[in-house]
C-alpha cells in the first residue's frame, strides 16, 4: 500500500453525510459504501427516510405498521425489536421511541420491547446509558415495557452460526437468561461491564418482577411483532427463527412458526415473500454498475467471504438480490471463530488463491473484490490483530496486483 501511495495517483472521497445519502455527520458503512458505489449517485439513506417519514407525519400513516398496531389492539400485546443506539447504521433510538410512541397512542395495553445492545457502531458499554433513555422515554407509558436485552453478537448474526442465533430465540420466546428487575437493570449491565461482558456480546437479560411476569413478556404466537432494524442483513437469520425456515439449524427443538404479522421497517430478503410486511419498500434503481456492464455484454465477477458477500452482490447491485446477466459470484466462508481478532488473516489467503486464477484467465470484463479483514478485525478493538489484519490483506492485495498487471486490467482501490 506505501508503494501504490508513492507512485500512483490517489485522492480522499467523502463516505458520510449527505455526500451518501446520510443526515448531516452521520458516518457511513460498509453497506451505505457499496451502494453508493454501486450506484454511480448519491442514494438516500433507510435512516433519512425514515427520519424525514416520521418528521412529517407519514410514519403514523404508514399501512404496515398500521396493520400491526390494528392487530395489537385485537391481541392486546405488541412486541418491538431491534438494535437500540444512535450508530445509524442497522437502526436508531429516535424510530424505536417513534414506534413505541404510536404504540402508546394508539392505547395498545401491553407493549413490550426486546433491545439488541450494540457495542460495534457505538462505544462497547454505552448500552446502559441508551437503556437508561428508554427507561426515562417510556416512563410516563406504563403500558410499554422493557422485556429483554442482549446484544447483537447473537441476536444480528448474520454468519449462519446459528448457535448464536438460537441463544437469543430461545431467550425471547422461551424465556431463557438471567431475570432481573427494571430497578436493578442498570446495576446487572455496570456488573457486566465490570466482568468485561461489553454490550455487543451481553448474554440475555429478562427483565420482571416475578416467574409469571417473564413468562407473559415473552413472544408468544399471535401476538403481531415489529422489528425497528432498516438494514436486513443482520436482521435475517432471527426473522427466519421465527418464521422457522427450513434453513434454520438449532441443536435444540427446531423453532415452531409464528402465526402473528411481522412487520419490518424494511425489506430485508426476497425469500420472506408475503410472510413480512414491509413499511418502506427498497428504492428501485436503474443503470447500476452492474446493470451497465450486463447491458454491454460483458462479463463481471464478484467475490468475498461471507461477512462480506452480500455488500459485494446485493448491496453493490442496488438491492437487488438476483445477479445481472453475465455475472458470477465466488463466496468464500468466513473463519468459524469467536471473534476475528482470533484469526485476524479471516480467509483473505484462500479468497486470493480463489481470485488469481480467475483473473488470469482474462474471462472477466469487470472484477469486484472485498477484503473483510480490515473493517471485521478492526471492529474487536484489538489493536494487534488489526496489525496482522492489514499485513494480510497487504500481501494478498499485492498478489491480486500483480495477476490484474499481467492480465491487461485498470486497478481502483
């Protein structure tokens, strides 16, 4: 990378704002980047939408969730979910105060929210202190109620360990985790934090004062759920538990499907069909990158490991899950580890060994690759690993290089 400093032309772009399709100093993501980029424009964001819907009054108007609320009032129980924190890039605190806010207006008599700490897009023990705004938020709504927290590391995974996944299912449904009381809900997240459980990888805490109490803040079937997430990759594989697809692969009972409407504040998969509603449909974009290069007869390749798979396909085409003509995608699988600090090289070495031959065989017009080492062990915190992490994708880079010099190409990094 000095080299290519030293001897190539480079330039700094501007990834956040509205520059992206952001509000003003909101930062981007891997997600906002590729379609952006993708896109050849600038695409207004899930997080603006839904912020300027709520700020003129179209949210309260909107048919999905309308829906949900008419079935919550028939039920009487409504439970909302979805990552709590200001990060901005899988949600924001200010939709899910908007939709408890409605909630309360529409006078549904028990509503219950399960938050997923964050502790990546925000600082690692910041959840208590936007658990601490909730708790202010709805204290003057005694129909709304906190029922569970934990953190995203098993609620948004979205890299089929399913072992992850199936901690929070169990813990939402069946009620498993440690029972707290809303008065000592601040303290229990202090005590973790002190024994070095940051918000991302908080194991479930069930919130009520009593066995029944925690039975009755459970998801039961019937009862309509909204999910306040507006990026669905890592909303899919919990949908999914509670739709029980036959790609769920839990070690315990296989989940049952829920018979309530689901809503979501966005599309997050074509495979869910009619079983979501969706309250803001995808925006439908044209002349893509990838429309462009299929509409020319060229041939495109797009290649990553699974944690960044979808950015270099769905998120890069748009939205679009179904590839363009001519274009062929190679998914190398993520490390099975923990965290990628633990094996901060991921699978940059065989994603390359993959890559190079296809680049030599001059088939491809177009070559589209994504590095996850960088953003994914950076996102621990480690800085070692960070090190080793970039060394990798260093090396690697250099070898895709020299194959793309051989083969005639024009390299962007």
């Amino acid at each position: 990378m000095n080299r290519l400093l030293r001897t190539c032309p480079h330039a700094k772009g501007s990834a956040s704002g509205p520059d992206v399709g952001l509000p003003d100093g909101q930062f981007g993501n891997s997600e906002v980047g590729h379609l952006n980029i993708g896109a050849g424009r600038i695409v207004w964001q899930e997080l603006s939408r839904i912020d300027q819907s709520i700020a003129d009054g179209d949210f309260k108007r909107n048919p999905a969730i309308q829906n949900a609320l008419s079935a919550a009032q028939t039920t009487g129980r409504l439970h909302v979910f979805g990552l709590l924190g200001d990060g901005g890039v899988h949600a924001h605190i200010n939709h899910l105060q908007a939709m408890l806010a409605l909630a309360n207006e529409h006078g549904i008599p028990h509503v219950y929210v399960h938050a997923f700490t964050d502790g990546r897009d925000t600082s690692p023990s910041s959840g208590a202190g936007f658990i601490g705004d909730l708790q202010s938020f709805i204290s003057d709504k005694p129909n709304v109620k906190i029922a569970t927290i934990i953190g995203r590391y098993y609620a948004m995974d979205r890299d089929k360990r399913w072992e992850r996944t199936e901690r929070a299912y169990r813990a939402l449904m069946d009620g498993d985790g440690e029972v707290v009381t809303n008065d000592a809900l601040q303290s229990t997240l202090q005590k973790r934090y002190a024994e070095g459980e940051t918000d991302e990888f908080l194991s479930p805490i069930l919130i009520g004062d009593h066995e029944a109490n925690i039975t009755q803040n459970r998801i039961q079937s019937g009862a309509p759920l909204v999910c306040i997430n507006f990026r669905g990759d890592r909303a899919r594989q919990l949908l999914k538990s509670f739709l029980a697809f036959d790609d769920v692969d839990f070690a315990g009972a296989q989940p049952l499907k829920h018979e309530g409407p689901i809503a979501t504040f966005t599309a997050y998969d074509e495979t869910f069909g009619s079983f979501l509603e969706v309250a803001y449909s995808p925006q439908q974009l044209t002349n893509t990158l990838s429309q462009v290069i299929a509409t020319q007869g060229l041939q495109q390749l797009r290649v990553a490991e699974t944690e960044k798979y979808a950015h270099v396909t769905y998120f890069l085409n748009g939205g679009v899950e179904e590839p363009n003509r001519g274009e062929e995608r190679l998914l190398i699988p993520s490390p099975k580890v923990a965290t990628y600090d633990l094996q901060p090289e991921m699978s940059a070495i065989e994603l390359t060994d993959t890559l190079v031959p296809k680049i030599e065989s001059g088939a491809f017009d177009l070559v589209v690759l994504n590095y996850a080492n960088p953003d994914m062990v950076g996102h621990t915190g480690n800085f070692d690993a960070a090190v080793k992490a970039i060394e990798t994708v260093d090396t690697q880079l250099g070898r895709c290089l020299e194959a793309a010099s051989v083969g005639g190409y024009q390299t962007l990094i």
